[in-house]
C-alpha cells in the first residue's frame, strides 16, 4: 500500500512504514504529511478506514494536511469526514 503511493519517489516501503510509524522525521524531503497527503488522494476513504488505526487516520485529516489537497471537492470530502469522525 505504502510503496504504491510513492512510485515516482527513490523511496523504499520500509523507509515509508517508518516514517508511517514516527520511528523517521522525514526521508529526503518527504514527511509524514507528505505521506498523509498521497494517501487520501490515492486510496479511497473505506481502505484508509479498514486499514490505517484510527489515531492515524486523525492525524492524516489535520488541517495541515488538507489543506495540500486539491481539488477543492476533496479537501470538501475531507473536512466533513473530519466532522463526522469528531461527532
């Protein structure tokens, strides 16, 4: 799933499960929100939800990261998963 999501980066999925799992800061320039953004615009929300822990799943709808997302209709989608996780 992780190495998926960097196929045009000079990343390994180890180095990114590392970073996934706060054991690395950032890896050649590429942090964890970085890696939070390349998961919501690549996997659809009922993946994220089946495979990434809740606490993670939390911090990849900070603000921080949403606002990385284009278009305007995913950070949208976001914001409201955010509310309705919050609620």
């Amino acid at each position: 799933m992780l190495a998926k999501i960097a196929w045009d980066l000079d990343l390994t999925a180890d180095q990114l499960f590392q970073l996934f799992n706060d054991e690395i800061e950032e890896i050649a320039g590429f942090d964890k929100k970085c890696l939070y953004r390349r998961l919501l615009t690549t996997y659809d929300w009922y993946t994220l939800l089946k495979l990434v822990p809740e606490e993670k799943i939390r911090q990849m709808l900070d603000d921080s990261v949403i606002n990385l997302l284009f278009p305007k209709d995913l950070k949208e989608k976001y914001l409201y998963a955010r509310s309705v996780l919050s609620g």
